[in-house]
C-alpha cells in the first residue's frame, strides 16, 4: 500500500449509513446505486429466462400454462431491456468510470445524476408492480393493436415504467455529453479520450436522441387504451405498422445503446492485457461514431414482411449493410491488437475474447438477417433470438463482465479470486454457446420465436439449449458469491494492479471523494503501453505507469 | 447420418432452393470469416503469451493500407450479399398472372381459408402442386403472420390492410404452417397444415367438401335464421366475439378472469350474454332466453363446437 493511500479517505470512507449513500452526489457512489439495482433486475429477468427454458425442454406445456410462459418472455424482454441492458455498463461503470478516465471531479450535474437514479427506481416500481399485479402479455415490443385492444395484462403500469425509466436515461446521457464536452483535463484532446469514453459518447447522444421517441409511442399506446383514440388502431383510423415505425425509430438505436459502452469496455481491457495500443485507434473511435448516427436509419429492418412496401424493404436492408462496415472494422482492430503483444489470461481478458468470438459470430448472423430472402425465412424464428442474444447477452453481458472484473480494485480497493474469476467466464462462454447456437438451427428450420408449445421434431435442439441455460445460468451466479466475498475479504487492491494507462488506474483504489489528489495533466495518446519491463509494472502502485503525469 | 436430428427444413416450394443457395452461401462465407479470426486470434494468443519467445519486433499501432484494405472489402462483400437478397426479394411482389387465388383470415388463433369454389377450411390449407398460389391475407384482430418454414415465405396479416403472399408448391405432402408474429394467448396453437396435393387429388378434395346437411349444418342455418351471424359473422359491423375456435378454449373476460369455454359457456352465453361478457366487448348481445328450444340449442352448440375442429387444444393448464 502507499503512503499516501493509507492515509487518505476513500469515497467509501464518507459514511456509510443509508442517508450517505442515499443523498450522495459522488458520481461513484451513485454508480453504486445503479449496480445494486440492476443486478436485482438482472437476477430477476434472468430467472424469467430459465423458467421459460425449462418450460421448454419438452414440447408440451408441461410446466407454465400459456398466459404465465407469454407473461415470462414479456417481462423477461421489458426487465432485461429497460432494466438492465439500456442502462447496465453506462449507469454503472460509466458513471463511475466517465470522471475518472477524462480527470474530472465529477460528473458536470451530479444532482441530476443521483436523480436520474431515483427516476429509474421510481420507473422501476411501475414495472415491478405490474410484474406482481398479474403481469404484461404483450411481448417487450408492445406490438398494437394486441397491447391496445386485446391484451389483458397491466400493460398500462408496464408501459408508463418503461417511459419513466426513459427519462433516466435522458439524464444520464445529457450529463455524459457535457461532461464530455467540458471537464476532460488539460492536454485531453478527443482524440486522446479512451475508447470507452468515445464509445459512453456516442451511447449519450442516441439516448439523448431515440429516447424521447420511445417515450412519444408508449403515451400514445396509453392514450389509445384508456381514452380510446384512434392512432393506431384501423377501427378508430389508425394504423398498426405506425406503431412499429415509432417503436423500433427508438429500439433499433437502443441495440446500439446496448452494445456500444460495450466495444468500449472490451476496446480497454484488450490493449491492456496485450500490452499492446489499441490497433487503428482512430477508426475505432470514428467507427462507434459511425454507428451511431447510422443506428437511426435502419429501423426497418425488423418489419421486412410486415406489410411495408418491399422498396422500403431494398432501401432499409441496404442500410443495414452499411451498418455492418463500421462493426467489422472494429472486429479487424481488436483482433490485430492482440498481434505482437505479451498476453496474459485474467479474467477480465478471457471476458474480452470472449466478447470478440461471441459479438463476431453474432454480427455474422446479422448479414443473414440484413439479407432480404433470407430474413423472409428466417425472422420471427428462433434465428432471430440467437443472433440478438449473441450480441446482447453473449457481447454486452460478456463485456460488462469484463468490465466489472477490470475496473473491480478500483471501485472496490480489493482483488477478486482470480480462479473464480476464470472459471465463471468460461462458464458462461460454454453455457452461452450450448443456450443459443442451438437456437440458430431451429431457427433455420423453422421454429417460431415466443412459442409456448412446439412439434415434437424440435425438441433435440430445445433441450440442448435448456441444458446450456443451467450452466450459463451458474455461469452468472458465481460472480455474485466470489465478488460479494472480496468486497470484505479480498485482499487490498494496489492503485494500478492490471499496470494499465488509464487516468483511472493514477489515483488510489478506491479513489478520494474528488477523485485527484493533484489534477492530471495529459501529454501522449491512449493506450501507451511500453514494451519494455512490463511484468516490472504490474501490481507495483509507486511506480509510475507510462503515459500522463500528474503536474 | 443425422440420426433423426434435423439439420434443415425441407424444400417444397419454387423459391425454396434460391433461398438456400443464397443461406448456405451466407454460412460458407460467414464460417470462412469467422473461421479465419478465430483462428487468428487464438493463434496470436498462443503465440504472444507473455514470455513465449516469439519475435516481437516491428510492431504497429496502426497500418492505414491494410485498414482501407478490410474497410472496402467489407463494402464490396456486404453490398454483393444486398443485391442478392433484394433480388430474390422483389419477386415477392410479383406473383405470376395465373396464380390460385385463396383468402386467408387470421384471428385468434387460428386460420381461416376460403378457396375460389367457396370451399372453406380451417388451419389446413390444401393447395396443388406445380400451380402458383397466392394467399391474400387479412385479419379479424391483433397482426399474425402467415409462415410455411417449407415454402421460405412468411408474411403479416395486419388488420386494416390486405397483404399477400404468394408460392409455387413443387413437392407434395404435408407441412407445418405457422403462426410467426406473437397474438396473445394461444400463438403458438395457431397453426395447422398446409397439404400439397397432385393436382387430380387436389380437384377430388374441392369437389369433396361440403355435401349434406349435418347437425352442424342445420344449426349454422339457424344461426343466420336468428340473426346471429349479423353480428358474430366475420364481416359483422358490430364487434361482437368470433366464434371460432372458441369451444373447449379459455375466454378471457371483461371482469379481467378467464373462463374455459365448454358448453355451459356457450349455452349460458346464449341465453344469459350479460353474465360473462367477452373482454373488449361491449354488452349488446340480447337473451334468446324462450327464443330457442332445447333441440335449437343443441344445433346451434352443434355447429359452435364444428367451429373448433380440433376440438380442446392439448394443454395441461387448461384441464
């Protein structure tokens, strides 16, 4: 321990009563905040989740009847969107993080960031209430007219929670672009700024953007439902396809906001444990831009035999083509990262490859889907429910987890087990491959997603993918044992112990209440790692790391 | 050599094959690509392990020729894969002149198909094989979608709009038909068969549906007699609930509990409307309470439970 770590309070030693943790405006602890309750909701979506593939495993319905299986693909859809995935890396590490890697004290509005939490709570018990009132039947997507005219569901509640936790997420990304714009440390020019904030950066501005448009589609749903306007329902004079136009304007940028903060965990952690800078840095960083903004001109990808003209069809899937170039090229640059590099396997870096593989072959399954004939076939199949789960689950969930593994002795000052820690990636890498590879053969063969019963022909498949949630299942559950154990047991974790570059890793773990003891004046790029002397560097806090000095 | 396992579905319809040249086309360059990086990066983490003794000299951070390099042979590839997915693609929009038309409804939850000679069926389609066919699709409720994994083509039924879709059956036999877009309760029981008959079978079966008045039959006659068609008939302008497939099937009610709809149900509903009105209905129905005698009744059930071919669906739940 140093000197000076060992005098100095932490953030963590600012009281500990609920009303410190409750009222606080520090960006971490209100980081805090956000990670308790997104893994409640992680926990809750996830149990969801096996239910249904225990249900499953037979083609039959043996176990749920056929309002409580459509109930737990609804809410496990609604929980794991809203409550976990929007918000899951950029509430949590970013909000934690976004200070520390730019030299800020904070966050440029930490009231509004702690209030943003209180929002989200306060969504969240809408949710929660209809998730105990008797449930949503309608499937996260919310589709009219089934959630206007015929679903007998709290559909209402539900909807109303998801539209206030959309305001969380407008807070916190107004707050991320300012913070951005205004409180990077001398000398931090863009294009200095690490991956993960560039990536935090464009996941803000689509918040910022998409958001308000979710938020406009689910008071409409309420205004149809309670006073029976006529928007998008034919009776009344509406249209049904408005519905998904509105929905998904906001839900196809919401992937993005999904996988980006992502690409920008696995953008830290890859250089790091190559000791290697990030190849091609500068196409990565334009690249999460690239998505971004074209994020928001392929929405009409999801509706190719909805009804939509087929030249609106040809145009969308063009798009969405487009849209691949800038994920490739990322895939290209990790890869080459890695080239020349002095690699090391912990934890947080078999997250990361396994990140790269499960993000890779998930996004290869996305040109069969971009693919006009094919997603003729293919959509609203079990194919489509393997490809988004390989990026959101087998890419954002294996990248957050890589993330919490990495930055873990700095948000906490202790190490993890890194025995556990290996062993719960590769858990959930082999759980995840036997829940959803599975699942692209059904899907090719033809079995309909959100199906409660199926012909017995499946059946192979669907066990094998039940077999596979088990594992993924336990899988996730380790770290919560292993991670709650270090949180009081760990051993002290020394400032930089992954001997990274990162602004972050120049102050104590945990860091003081503001962060800096002295403000860091930034003079090279990112991700300078040095050649030489590397194992020198690691675990060893007084010696100065490469890069920025503190002035 | 699959033991039994399926791999893929069947191809019986004309676009079948193009569709599957082009998927599997698709899963050789994708298992090439993703092949190839996972052989790259497994190779360099082997290779560049700390402390393996691999030569670590003239290292990059960057390579500008090799990043225009991948950036435009992303560009070419994924715009080859555009054109050849819209080009099958626009041929949805142009059925042949020739082609059978048949009508398909959809509802919760099941499909309803009317051929050119008035012939009526419900979650079986027979079509012949060799003849173009195009279903035209509407629906009486929520969006369904109309999915033979066989014949590779899939379309919404939207309420509102009519839409089409249309296929060349080349094999004859017996296929899944589907349901593809969520519809509540019952989705995944709305479905049945699609039967491809050579063409001489295919004339025997128009020819064979409906002769003979059954009990079914005489009830249906009495359920125009009485007016009930005015307003149950599909295309009633009051809404009042379908009946088909309601028997033996849960009815969700107004009063937010659900009531399996056996035959006291729908005797009860008969004569007493008011006591459990459907939900999303309003209660207009009059009583037939001393309209119909017992042996009306019985027709009427008759031709009430005729609509629920398949009778109760097979769910544990329900009993």
């Amino acid at each position: 321990m140093s000197s000076d770590a060992a005098t100095q309070l932490s953030y963590l030693d600012e009281g500990a009563g609920p009303r410190a943790w409750l009222l606080t405006t520090d960006h971490k602890r209100v980081a805090w905040l956000y990670l308790v309750s997104l893994t409640a909701f992680f926990f809750l979506g996830g149990a969801f989740a096996v239910l249904m593939r225990l249900e499953l495993a037979t083609p039959g319905g043996d176990l749920v009847s056929d309002d409580v299986y459509n109930r737990l693909f609804s809410l496990h859809g609604i929980i794991m969107v809203w409550f976990f995935l929007v918000p899951s890396i950029p509430a949590t590490l970013g909000n934690f993080l976004l200070p520390l890697m730019i030299g800020a004290r904070d966050l440029a509005f930490p009231r509004l960031n702690l209030a943003s939490w209180y929002v989200f709570v306060f969504g969240s018990l809408f949710a929660l209430f209809s998730v105990l009132a008797g449930g949503v039947d309608t499937g996260w997507t919310f589709y009219t007219p089934l959630s206007t005219l015929y679903a007998n569901g709290f559909v209402s509640t539900a909807a109303m929670g998801v539209f206030i936790v959309g305001f969380s997420s407008i807070m916190t990304g107004i707050n991320f672009i300012v913070t951005v714009h205004t409180l990077r440390a001398p000398g931090l020019t863009w294009f200095r700024l690490p991956i993960f904030v560039w990536t935090i950066y464009a996941t803000a501005l689509v918040m910022v953007l998409a958001t308000p448009v979710l938020a406009a589609s689910l008071i409409l749903i309420v205004l149809e439902r309670v006073f029976g306007i006529g928007i998008f329902n034919p009776d009344l004079g509406g249209d049904p396809l408005l519905f998904q136009h509105l929905f998904w304007f906001y839900s196809h940028p919401a992937v993005y906001i999904m996988i980006l903060p992502g690409m920008g965990v696995v953008s830290e952690v890859l250089p790091c444990f190559s000791r290697r800078p990030l190849f091609g840095y500068k196409a990565v960083a334009l690249s999460s831009m690239a998505i971004a903004v074209f994020g928001f001109l392929v929405w009409g990808h999801h509706m190719f035999v909805s009804g939509q003209s087929a030249y609106a069809g040809v145009i969308f899937s063009f798009l969405s083509f487009c849209v691949a170039i800038p994920s490739a090229i990322k895939v290209f640059n990790w890869s080459l990262t890695l080239r020349k590099g002095e690699i090391t396997f912990e934890a947080p870096m078999l997250y990361a490859l396994f990140f790269l593989a499960l993000f890779t072959f998930g996004g290869l399954a996305g040109l069969f889907l971009a693919a006009l004939a094919v997603d003729v076939h293919v959509h609203d199949t079990y194919f489509v429910v393997a490809h988004f789960h390989y990026i959101m689950v087998g890419g954002m969930v294996t990248a957050y987890m890589a993330g919490l593994h990495f930055w873990w002795p700095k948000m906490t000052g202790r190490m993890y087990s890194e025995t556990w820690g290996r062993i719960a990636a590769a858990a959930t890498f082999i759980g995840f491959n036997l829940t959803f590879f599975p699942q692209f053969v059904l899907g090719f063969l033809g079995m309909p997603r959100r199906y409660h019963t199926y012909p017995p022909e499946f059946q192979f498949w669907h066990v094998l993918s039940s077999a596979g949630a088990v594992v993924l299942a336990a899988g996730y559950l380790m770290p919560l044992f292993y991670l709650g154990w270090s949180l009081f047991r760990g051993a002290r974790a020394p400032d930089n112990p992954w001997g990274a570059t990162g602004l972050e890793w120049q102050t104590a773990s945990p860091p003081p209440p503001h962060n800096f003891e002295r403000m860091p004046r930034v003079s090279r790029p990112p991700y300078a790692y040095a050649m030489k002397g590397l194992k020198h560097e690691r675990f060893s806090p007084h010696k100065e790391t490469t890069g920025e000095t503190a002035a | 050599m699959s033991f039994g396992i399926p791999f893929a579905p069947g191809e019986a319809s004309s676009s079948a094959g193009s569709v599957d040249t082009l998927f599997y086309a698709l899963l050789g360059f994708t298992g090439a690509l993703g092949g190839f990086l996972t052989l790259l990066v497994v190779g360099y983490a082997v290779k560049y392990r700390a402390g393996s003794g691999a030569n670590r000299t003239g290292e990059r951070g960057r390579s500008l020729p090799l990043e225009i390099g991948w950036t435009l042979a992303s560009l070419v590839i994924a715009f080859a894969i555009f054109g050849w997915g819209a080009t099958l693609f626009v041929r949805r929009d142009h059925p042949p002149a020739d082609a059978l038309q048949i009508a398909g409804l959809g509802k919760q939850w099941m499909w309803e198909f009317r051929h050119p000679g008035g012939q009526r069926e419900i979650d079986e389609l027979h079509v012949p094989v060799g003849k173009p066919v195009v279903v035209s699709l509407a629906s009486q409720d929520v969006i369904h979608s109309f999915f033979v994994p066989a014949f590779r083509v899939k379309q919404d039924a939207v309420p509102g709009r009519t839409t089409h879709v249309w296929f060349t059956a080349t094999e004859p036999g017996r296929y899944h038909l589907f349901c593809a877009e969520y519809c509540g309760t019952q989705h995944s029981e709305m479905g049945g068969w699609v039967d491809v008959l050579p063409p001489e079978q295919y004339a025997a079966w128009l020819s064979g549906q409906g002769e003979g008045e059954t009990l079914a039959a005489a009830g249906e006659k009495l359920f125009r007699a009485l007016g009930c068609s005015g307003c149950h008939g599909a295309s009633s302008k009051v809404r009042a609930p379908p009946l088909d497939n309601v028997y033996g099937r849960p009815v969700a009610l107004a009063n937010r509990s659900t009531v399996i709809a056996d035959e006291r149900y729908l005797r009860d509903s008969i004569l007493q409307p008011a006591k459990e009105v459907a939900a999303g209905y309003e209660p207009v129905m009059p009583s037939f309470d001393g309209l119909v005698d017992e042996a009306e009744l019985q027709m009427l059930l008759a031709y009430l439970k005729s609509l629920s071919p398949q009778g109760p669906p097979n769910n544990e739940a329900i009993r």
